[in-house]
C-alpha cells in the first residue's frame, strides 16, 4: 500500500488563484475589445466582431462567475484597478506593431487563451476532490478557453497557421 502524501488545501492560495484568474480575465476582455478597434483590413469587420465576442464572454460570464465565488470567501475583486496588472498570471501581452496583420494579433489572443487554459488546470488540479465548487467553476471555464482557443485558430489564415506552429 502506498501512501500518497495530499497537501492540506490552503483556502488562501485558492482565493489568490482566482484573484489572479479574474485580472487574467479583465486584460484578456481589454485586450481583445483593443484588437476589435485597431485591426484594419478587408476581413476585419467579421474578426472584430468575433473579439467583442469573446471579450463580453471573459468579463460576463467568467469574470462574473469568480467574484460570486470570491463572494462565497467573502473577498472583493481586486479594488484598485492598476493592481490587475501586478495580480495577473497571463500579464498584458506585447501588442502587435501592424493593424493589417491580423495573423500577429490572433496569435497573440491564442497565446492568451493558452495561458489562461494552463492557469485554470492549475486550479482544477489544486481543488480536484476538495473543493467541488471550485473544481467545477474551473472546469467550466477551460472548457470555454478551449473552445476560444479553437475558434481562434479557425480565424488564423495559412500563413497564420504556418506562423502559430513554426512550421
Ligand atoms: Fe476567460
Ligand atoms: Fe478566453
């Protein structure tokens, strides 16, 4: 018989994960309402669109669903705006220098999904079996992530494609 050695769960370290997740939500919402707005060219209105999208999805519904759990700690948002950046996993990405290559700034969003998918497996991984609630608000989300992942991909062309992967 082996003993596996679990690690008490740290009610702390979980409302520091989803502090730091909620901030990761608000710059990626900022993030991708700044792509709508600046990128140019013929296929930009349809992209754009699709940002907003997703930007209402990371405030409305995945920022939403962390500070009604953050409630449940009773524990506020991060109050100080300019503390999401220092709080953020993910951190605000370097923006891309041309509003015409589109390709550079869905890569970018991809890399931001893929960080936010890491940071909530963490969390899953951190309250699996433990803390249901939590568990479950983070499954939830990645499964979202994922899909934004995917539907970015879409959005890429070839040559974004070729770029994203390196080959
Ligand atoms: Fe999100
Ligand atoms: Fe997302």
């Amino acid at each position: 018989m082996s003993i596996e050695f679990v690690e008490p769960l740290d009610q702390k370290k979980i409302i520091d994960m989803l502090i730091s997740a909620y901030a990761d939500e608000w710059i990626a919402a900022y993030y991708y309402t700044l792509t709508a707005y600046a990128i140019r060219g013929h296929v930009s209105e349809e992209i754009s669109e699709h940002f907003l999208k997703e930007a209402e999805e990371e405030i409305e519904k995945h920022a939403r669903m962390i500070a009604d759990r953050l409630q449940d700690f009773n524990i506020d948002p991060p109050r100080d705006f300019r503390k999401l950046w220092e709080i953020s996993g993910c951190k605000y990405p370097e923006i891309p220098e041309d509003p015409h290559d589109i390709d550079a700034w869905i890569i970018v969003a991809i890399k931001a999904e893929e960080c936010a998918i890491k940071s909530y497996r963490d969390l899953y991984a951190y309250t699996h079996g433990r803390d249901p609630v939590t568990e479950e608000l983070a499954e939830d989300i990645i499964r979202d992530e994922v899909r934004h992942r995917t539907n970015l991909i879409n959005l890429l062309s070839k040559d974004g494609v070729r770029r994203l992967t390196g080959v």
